[in-house]
C-alpha cells in the first residue's frame, strides 16, 4: 500500500492571479459527498481537526492514524526537482532526540499507530534507529521512512532498522537507468547505489515474509524527464528488481523545481504515458501501481468513472489520513483565519491549515488539507465543478507556469464518486 505524499515546505507564495472561486473553509458542506475515513479524527491539541471528507471514501485505506515527523532537511541526495531547494542552515539541522522522544510521545498518546520519518533523508539522522525503536516501543505498529535509500546500501545500516523494528521503507527513485538517475538525483553512482539498496531489501523480504510487513514501494516523481520512460520504469522495478509495488507522483514545483517549465510537463502530455503504465500494470505484470497528484479533470472518462480501477490506481485512495510535523520558523505562514489578498491562488480561501508552535518552532497540520488549503489552487473552472468540495486542486506552481487553462468542471454523475 502507498505511503502519502511526504509533508512538505510552508507554503510559497504564488505570484499568478485566478479567477476569485467560491470560498471555502475547513467546515464547509461535503456537496453530498460520503465521509471518508479520515474525518473521524478527534480534535488534537495544537493540529487543527482534518476537514470532514478531505479523503475519498476508500477500502484499501490503513486506517491507523498517521504522523509523519520531518527529522531536518539535510540531504545526501541533490534532486533537480527537491521541494527544500537549499534548506536554511537551521532548517537542515536534525530535530534534537529529547525533542524526537517528546513528540512520538505525544503523537501516541492522542492515538497515532503509524509514524513516517522524513527529511531530508531519515536515514542520515544520526538517532534514525533510536527513532524506530522508540516508535514500536510506545504503540506504533506501522513505522516506515520514505528515503531515497542511498545509505541503505551499508547492509549492516539496513539491518538495524529492520532490527529496530521498521515496518515499511518507501524509496524515491526517479529513473530506470544510471544515466537517468544520477541527472534527477545529482549523485555520480547513485543508481547503483540504490540498486544495491532496493535489491537487499527485496532479498531480506523473500528470505523472511515477516520482513517489513508494511511494505515495500518505489515512489517515482513523474517530472518532464522522466514521465515518457514510465512504461520502461515499471519493467525495470517490477522486473529486473523484484518490488512489486510502484507509486508515482506528478511533480510539485516548488524549491529547485519551481518555475521549471522543462521539469513541470503540462497533464495532457503525462497523462497518455500514465495511462499505458496503468494498463501494464493490470494486464501485463499484474502488480500494485498507484499515481498521485493528478485533479479528476485531467483524466479519461474511462477511469474516472470506474470505481474499482480508479480506487485500484488512484493514490488518493490508499493514502492515510496523515498529520505532519515539521520544523518551521512560522515566518512563510498563513496563519488560521487569515486571507491572502496579493492576488495568490488562494485568496478568498481562509487558510486554517497549520498550527504554529512557537515554543518548539515546529508546524503541525493535516497534509490532505494543507495541500488543499495553502499548497494548491483551483483554477477559473473549479467554480463551476461539482468536485471542488473535494478536489484538492493543482500544485500552484503548476498553474504558475502553465495557467489555469486545461482544466474543464467535472460532473459528480460523471465520476466514480457518485457510484457507490
Ligand atoms: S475542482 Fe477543478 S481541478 Fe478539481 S476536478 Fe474540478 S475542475 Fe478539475
């Protein structure tokens, strides 16, 4: 099962003017919507309370609460399209371990079983298997990192997480080739490097099933160097390195990536290459693929409507309800109750989606309504789409470069959404 789509930066400020849309607020009205299974969250002291159907309504869904605690942004890797960009030097230091400990702590006490550790790379944070242990020892029973796995070549490092009791790895890696991966990572010998990682990992599964019975994925940023090698990609993980479990992401352009028109393809070109990989994936290799970041608009009718398939491959479906927690200085904040009124793409809508702890300099927040509330927007056409109590948007660096064109309002009859 696919991991959300890490927490990311506070959010950018977005230059472009939309057309003014309906507000909203976390309270609104679902538009007859189901609930879905993250609106059971009790209300967390210092998270504002997940908005009632800020998730379609899902089986596949691991219902355990999840966190997914930001460990420092500092980072082995120099991907072209990295959210953090060049990180603050206050920004890469590590979260100090009491103040790691304090915050597991308090996650397990408000009921939280899953914890994420990301970065950065969690796995450079010299207290990463202290973290994990930690973790299993006050109540977790999923606790996974999301890593570019470079270090985890070092078998010896590899087996003191899974020793540590590491449930799931999630892997981002980006290209089917050395050449591939070593220009979206930035690291001359990266691809063989992690290679040798995700190749461990495969093995040490096989030799016990017991291994990392959260999972095993390879998540893939579709990026505009990428996207056209999508069906090649799915052979060579599935494949020539044995995981069965594929996620890939559109790319959001932000930090190195932003304003990128050659990183950032428009949809129309992605989506004919998403649709072949979906379709080897059901037919050919018959393992889990899953695709996120695309709004409903911009796919076929075809999948849009189908109910099984689309909740089959839509990642959206399958990510937990997850909390975030992440080191902030509050200073790029939209604080609760507050309206942009520049022009960004949000205006009219009241952010309420970070809680600033000033005392601890850390944001928590739920990451489905962050993005929908601060790190997307919604195009001239969402006003008229009968999705928008739900959509999430699109990144507003995509319609920075791109516009709002594109985009076409969707009827809910229409939809998977309304067949249940
Ligand atoms: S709300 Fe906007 S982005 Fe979302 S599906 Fe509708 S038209 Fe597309």
């Amino acid at each position: 099962m696919a991991s959300p789509a890490p927490c990311g930066m506070l959010p950018a400020m977005s230059t472009v003017r939309a057309a003014p849309v309906p507000p909203v607020a976390p309270s609104d009205p679902p538009l007859g919507l189901p609930r879905s299974a993250g609106a059971a969250q009790p209300a967390v002291p210092g998270l504002i309370e997940a908005r009632p159907n800020n998730q379609p309504v899902s089986a596949l869904r691991d219902l355990r609460k999840n966190v997914e605690i930001n460990v420092g942004k500092a980072c082995n890797n120099r991907c072209v399209f990295c959210i953090d960009g060049l990180p603050k030097a206050e920004d890469r230091a590590y979260m100090p371990w009491p103040q790691m400990r304090a915050e597991l702590d308090r996650w397990a006490a408000e009921g939280y079983r899953s914890v994420g550790f990301l970065g950065g790379e969690p796995t450079t944070y010299p207290q990463i298997g202290e973290a994990v242990a930690h973790a299993r020892a006050i109540g977790f029973s999923r606790v996974a990192i999301a890593t570019n796995a470079t270090k985890l070549r070092l078998t010896h490092f590899t087996d003191r997480l899974l020793d540590a009791g590491l449930t799931r790895v999630t892997v981002s890696m980006h290209g089917h080739t050395a050449e591939l991966e070593d220009k979206l990572t930035r690291v001359p010998g990266n691809f063989h490097k992690k290679c040798e990682a995700l190749r461990y990992l495969v093995a040490r599964r096989r030799a016990d099933p017991t291994v990392l019975p959260d999972g095993l994925s390879v998540n893939i940023v579709l990026n505009g160097w990428n996207h056209a090698h999508l069906p090649q990609m799915l052979k060579f993980f599935y494949e020539t390195i044995g995981v069965d479990d594929l996620r890939a992401n559109y790319i959001r352009p932000e930090g190195y990536a932003e304003g990128d028109a050659s990183l950032t393809p428009r949809y129309a070109e992605v989506v004919p290459n998403l649709i072949k990989a979906i379709v080897l994936a059901e037919r050919h290799f018959k393992k889990v693929f899953t695709f996120g970041g695309f709004p409903m608009c911009v796919l076929p009718a075809p999948l849009r409507r189908d109910p099984e398939l689309l909740s089959r491959t839509m990642g959206e479906y399958r990510d937990l309800s997850t909390a975030c927690s992440v080191r902030s200085d509050g200073g790029d904040r939209v604080a609760p109750g507050k309206t942009f009124v520049d022009g960004s793409w949000v205006q009219h809508v009241k952010s309420s989606a970070v809680f600033f702890d000033e005392g601890e300099q850390r944001a928590r927040f739920n990451w489905q309504d962050r993005k929908r509330f601060d790190l997307k927007g919604h195009p001239e056409a969402c006003g008229a789409c009968e999705l928008f109590g739900v959509c999430e948007g699109v990144w507003k660096g995509y319609l920075d470069i791109w516009g709002a064109g594109g985009f076409q309002p969707v009827r809910l009859a229409d939809t998977a959404l309304a067949q249940r």
